[in-house]
C-alpha cells in the first residue's frame, strides 16, 4: 500500500533491524503492478530475487526450501494456499501466523498445505510453459530478470504481467521448475481487482508469444 500507515509499519520493522529493509514506494495511481516490481528489482541488493504479494503469508521454511533448491539460470513458481473469508478473518484478527495443516478448513489447494524439504527437493520438477504462472510467489536471479529488461510497464490493470515476463525469461533461455511441497503461501481472501484492462493486456502478451520476444522496451532499465 502506499499509506501512511504501511509506511509506518515497515518503519517499525526497520528499527528492529534483523535484517535490512528497503521501503520503496510509488503514489496510488492505479494498478501500476510491473513499474513498482522493478522499482524494488532495481533497489536489490543480493543475487536472488524472492518476489512475493503482500496478502501472503509464508511457512517458517519458505526462504529456506527455496534457497537450497537455487541453481543458476532457472525460475521458481510457488503455489500457494487459498483460505476463505472466514479464516482470513481469523488470522487478522489474531495477528498471528496461522498453523495450517492438510487436516485443517477454512481453504482450498489441501495438498499445497503440505511442506517438505526432502519431498520437494526430490518432486519439484521443469516444465517447459507460461501454464498456471502466478507472481505472489516467484523466485528468479536478478540477472535474468535484467537481461530480460523485467516486467513490461505497458501493462495496466490487473492480467498477464506476470505470465509475459515469464514468457520472455523462457524465450532468453532461463528454465522454469516448479515447486512442489514446499515454500508454501497464504494466500489471504480480499476483493478481486478489475478485469476491465484484460482484454488489451492480452494482445500484449499475445505479441510477445507471437514474435517470440525476449526484451520488452518499457522495462526496468529505466531505474538502473
């Protein structure tokens, strides 16, 4: 959010300084989802980008599943927990984070409650596609998302930023896996965004699949 209140909040985080934090901000002008991604891709300072929604919420293994599974020139995809209303509800007004398992309710996706070191280093596996790309949990080395110029700023409204920066990672070369039984994320009930832009953001993503685009020219390198 671009409020006083998050500022606030982040604020508080950084005084605690367990680990260093960067706030970067832009003002509420709509859903501008690719110009603040690569506002804070161009800001990081290691190698790996860990790139998350803000409405999730991770394991105490997320980081560390992902880390040891790192190699170079490959993306990560995490799935990720859908709870309801009613346990979104829940855990807000808990503060705390939830201990969910397979047996628990109040979601959907059971199967992707489940979370193993072993299991996931072992059935995590590569695929070939943009099929079910999500970007609240997307783990990729900075250098790639460079070389590709990172998110198209074309976009605007909610839709296929997220599958068309994909696109392009695997049209560079960059190999994609999926993770499976581990990292995962929960993912907290809200209202949709609007649709309304769909239908142009799908031409985009279209031409990029058609010409088999590699760099797209309103990109990151504007920040660097």
């Amino acid at each position: 959010g671009s409020t006083e209140s998050t500022k606030d909040l982040i604020a508080d985080f950084q005084d605690q300084r367990l680990v260093p934090i960067y706030h970067v901000w832009q003002p509420d002008e709509g859903f501008k989802l690719s110009a603040i991604r690569n506002k804070a891709i161009a800001q990081a300072k290691g190698e790996f980008i860990c790139m998350i929604d803000g409405d999730l919420l991770l394991h105490n293994d997320f980081i560390q599943i992902i880390e040891n599974m790192a190699v170079r020139n490959t993306f990560y995809q995490g799935k990720r927990v859908l709870l309801d209303e009613n346990k979104t509800e829940q855990i807000i007004l808990s503060e705390k984070i939830p201990n969910i398992t397979f047996f628990s309710n109040g979601f959907k996706n059971r199967l992707n409650t489940v979370s193993s070191k072993l299991l996931s280093s072992i059935l995590s596996k590569r695929i070939n596609s943009i099929r079910a790309v999500k970007g609240c949990s997307m783990h990729f080395w900075k250098e790639d998302a460079l070389a590709v110029n990172g998110f198209n700023e074309d976009f605007i409204g909610w839709g296929r930023e997220d599958s068309e920066f994909v696109s392009r990672l695997l049209n560079y070369g960059v190999k994609r896996k999926n993770i499976i039984l581990g990292a995962v994320g929960y993912h907290l009930h809200h209202q949709e965004a609007s649709r309304k832009m769909l239908p142009e953001n799908d031409l985009i993503l279209e031409q990029t699949l058609k010409f088999k685009k590699m760099v797209c020219e309103n990109g990151i390198n504007k920040y660097l």
